[in-house]
C-alpha cells in the first residue's frame, strides 16, 4: 500500500466536549490546512443534543479525515462509530486519525469487588462506500454529514430519503437510516440550505434545530416515530421527490441509477460510442481535452494491445476508446473514487459482450500489489497532489507493470509533463534486472493538455 506520510500536509488539534484530538490533513482531501468552518459548525450545534448524547449507533456519512466521526466516538465511548466515504485516500487517512488519537474500542469489564459491568465496545468502523449506496448497515440513532455540494441535487436528495425510509435504495431491502425518533446533522453550503429544506421535507423529516453560518447551515432533523407523519419544513409534498432515475439506466445496478445523469453518444478519436454520465464526476456531456489528446497519441502509437491498465478512469471514456479500438481483452481500472470505478464498469458493461474485455476494479492505493510485467499498456491521468512527488513512483510503477514491448501513456498539463520526461528512466532500470529504455513514441498537445506515449525497450 502506498506510504500515507508522503500525502500528509498539516496535523492538528482539536477538541469536542472537553476531549483533545489531533488530526493528520492532506493537500489531497477537504479542508488541508485546518479543520473546515462547515465542520465546527456543525459539532457546535449537535454538541448538546440529547438524542446525541444517548446514541448507541452513530454513522458519519463522507467522512473524510473523520474529524466527525472520531470526535464523537471520542465524546460518547458507549456508542459504535462508522465512517464511510467514496475516497479510499479518505478512509485511510481517518484510520491512521483512529489510531493515532487511540480510538481502539473498549472491552467488556465487570468489577471483581462492586459487580460493576461495562459493555464492550468496538473500535469505529471505516468503510469505502458511496452516499445513499445502501451498504451503509443501518438503522442508526444518530447519522452526521458535511454535505458535499459537487455530489449533485438528485443524489443529496436521495440521500434524505434515506435517512427516513420515504424511498430506499431500489435492489436491496435496506432499512431507513434512522431509526424512529432518530435524528441527523447535517451541514450544506449556504447556496443549497433552500434547497435542502425541500428535500427534508419531500422526506417527511422534521427539523427541530438549525444554525446558519457565514458559508454554512445547520439542519438538525428527526425521523417520526412509527405512525406518526412528519411535518417536515415548507410545506412540501412529501410524496414528491426529485431524486428520480435518470434515463438511460439500462444495464446499470439499481442502486446506482441514483447517480445518473445523463446517457449520450460521444466521439473519441476516430470512435463513436454511448456512454452515461454520472452526478459528482465530469466529462458527463463531453470527453475532456485530455481524453481527446490522450487517444489520438494512443491511436499514432499502439498497435498490439491485449491487458491495459488505466490509472484514474473518470466515467471511463478512455476505456470505451481503447476496449473498441485496440481490442482489449482485460481492462484493469484503478482509482481512489469509488463512483469512478462503478461508473467505468457500468459503462464497460453497456458493450456488445463480443467486444467486451474482462473488467477488474481495484483500489489505486492497492496497485502496488498488482503482479509484475502484467500490462501491455498504462493509461494514466496523473493524480497531481501539491509537495507530493507523484512522477518517481508513476515511473516505479509503469517500470514494474509494464511487459517489455508495452507502454505508458500519460496525460497532464505542459509542466507536469516536463517534469515526467525529465525524469525518464533510461541507462539502469529503477528496480535492478536489465536496463530498460522508454522510448518516445508520440505526443500531442491540445488546450493545456499534453499526452505522451513512451514504448519500454
């Protein structure tokens, strides 16, 4: 697995209801240099309520560095914490945060002397998932989320549906995220708070606080207990709901249907394909300059191509291009966003199964563990973290993975290209056994975009 300290930019304390944390942040997640406004907002307001305060189980949906999450589990020791988020660099950074503010669980104890019993507890759980998912093992007493606004309206509306059982995840027997009286926190950009009160109430959620910041608002709301209705907020229908399916879905999991945008038909290079967009990634109504840089340098240089990897899909339009035009019969997809890795794999499977390959999703921080010389090719969209050198281990990496013959084929701006290519191996190979040369087959330019082909001799 990859070395979390190069990713690391500040630690910092911080303390919730008396108890003193420290937070390691990265240039690579939310809010790298301080605990964000949104957040403290947010603990502010919760930190006195009483359902809080006797919670058993409590859930911090998006949980980043799990400032959230491992506060409470820091303040309230009788409840079980889990965390989720999308991004696998999220999750391991809230674990090295658990560990490193001791947030191990407790055990079960019974006094030898008063008979005095404690329950045990288990250390909070962190888990790799995507908002609304329906993996998230409910129901809870208490769920928190610092709302991303860039997950988009449909998905955040669905995700107060959720938290009341008013519409659950469509293939799954997922119960409501809260249970009856249970209550949640929430916290969104001022610009959604508006809109947020209608999807609380479209939810038949009540809210019974709020607070509202200079960026920020509040909603603390609650699920009606069985029988009753709630009142929610504006007046809303609450059979009305606006996280309906987008077209096009088709092929797609049930669960994830939530998070379609749109199904188009593009154009890469020289290929015409269908492919969906999807809410909270791009290239959702056009492939970036960088796809289209990225396959007119692949289509001057590759001719022999079976087992391709590519680093960062996106949607997965680079790997439609490539499953087509170079006949791929294993596509490997590596990233840390979990909705990236489904949405590619929704977007492979939509393929006439003749000329579909055998699609393989992992983890990004997980590559290091792939098998040597296992690709013909490395499709990589560089994930650039400021102070972090990302250049020697994309070359360490396409040094081991890539047979003799294969290639690399990288897309980025002007100036992390020539970084790239001034630290090109050549001469002794970075890991001994040889010496391996890349040679520069192709490059192109377009629009602040530069992709390079090299061929490994």
């Amino acid at each position: 697995m990859v070395d979390l300290s190069t990713y690391v930019n500040k630690t910092v304390d911080f303390k919730f209801s008396g108890a003193e944390l420290r937070f390691d942040l990265s240039h690579a997640l939310f809010s790298s240099f301080d605990i964000d406004q949104g957040t403290r907002l947010l603990l502010k307001t919760v930190a006195r309520d009483p359902v809080l305060a006797l919670s058993r189980r409590i859930l911090d949906e998006g949980c980043g560095v799990g400032v959230i999450g491992l506060c409470m589990a820091k303040a309230f020791p009788q409840a079980e914490l889990v965390l989720r988020d999308r991004d696998s660099l999220a999750v391991a950074f809230a674990e090295r945060n658990r560990l490193a503010n001791k947030l191990r669980g407790i055990t079960a104890w019974k006094d030898p002397v008063t008979g005095e019993e404690r329950e045990a507890r288990p250390a909070p759980r962190i888990e790799w998932g995507l908002l609304s998912d329906g993996r998230e093992g409910g129901p809870y007493d208490f769920v928190l989320s610092n709302l991303p606004a860039k997950a988009g309206a449909p998905v955040l509306a669905s995700f107060f549906d959720r938290l009341s059982g008013r519409r659950s995840v469509p293939d799954s027997s997922a119960p409501a995220l809260l249970v009856p009286g249970g209550r949640a926190g929430i916290v969104i950009v001022n610009p959604l708070a508006e809109a947020a009160a209608s999807w609380i109430a479209q939810a038949g959620l009540s809210v019974v606080a709020q607070a509202r910041g200079t960026g920020h608002h509040v909603y603390i709301v609650e699920r009606a207990e069985e029988g009753v209705v709630g009142a929610g907020v504006g007046g809303l229908d609450a059979s009305s709901s606006s996280a309906e399916p987008a077209s096009g879905d088709e092929g797609v999991p049930l669960w994830l249907r939530g998070y379609l945008r749109g199904d188009e038909r593009f154009k890469l290079a020289d290929f015409s394909y269908r492919a969906r967009g999807f809410w909270g990634l791009g290239e959702f109504d056009t492939p970036s300059y960088g796809s289209l840089v990225a396959a007119e340098a692949a289509s001057r240089a590759l001719v022999d191509c079976s087992r391709a990897l590519f680093l960062n899909p996106g949607v997965g339009h680079l790997a439609l291009w490539a499953a087509k035009k170079l006949g791929l019969k294993s596509l490997t997809v590596a990233s840390r966003d979990r909705l990236s890795l489904e949405a590619a794999g929704a977007n492979i499977a939509s393929l006439p199964e003749r000329s579909r390959p055998e699609y393989v999703a992992i983890d990004a921080l997980g590559a290091t563990d792939l098998p040597s010389l296992s690709f013909d090719l490395i499709f990589e969209n560089p994930d650039v973290v400021p102070e972090r050198d990302w250049v020697g281990p994309s070359w360490e990496q396409a040094e081991r993975l890539v047979r003799p013959g294969g290639a690399y084929l990288a897309v980025c701006s002007p100036t992390e290209m020539a970084r790239l290519e001034k630290r090109r191996p050549s001469g002794e190979a970075l890991s001994g056994g040889g010496k391996p040369r890349w040679a520069l087959a192709c490059q192109r330019r377009k629009k602040g975009f530069v992709a390079s082909v090299w061929i490994k001799g």
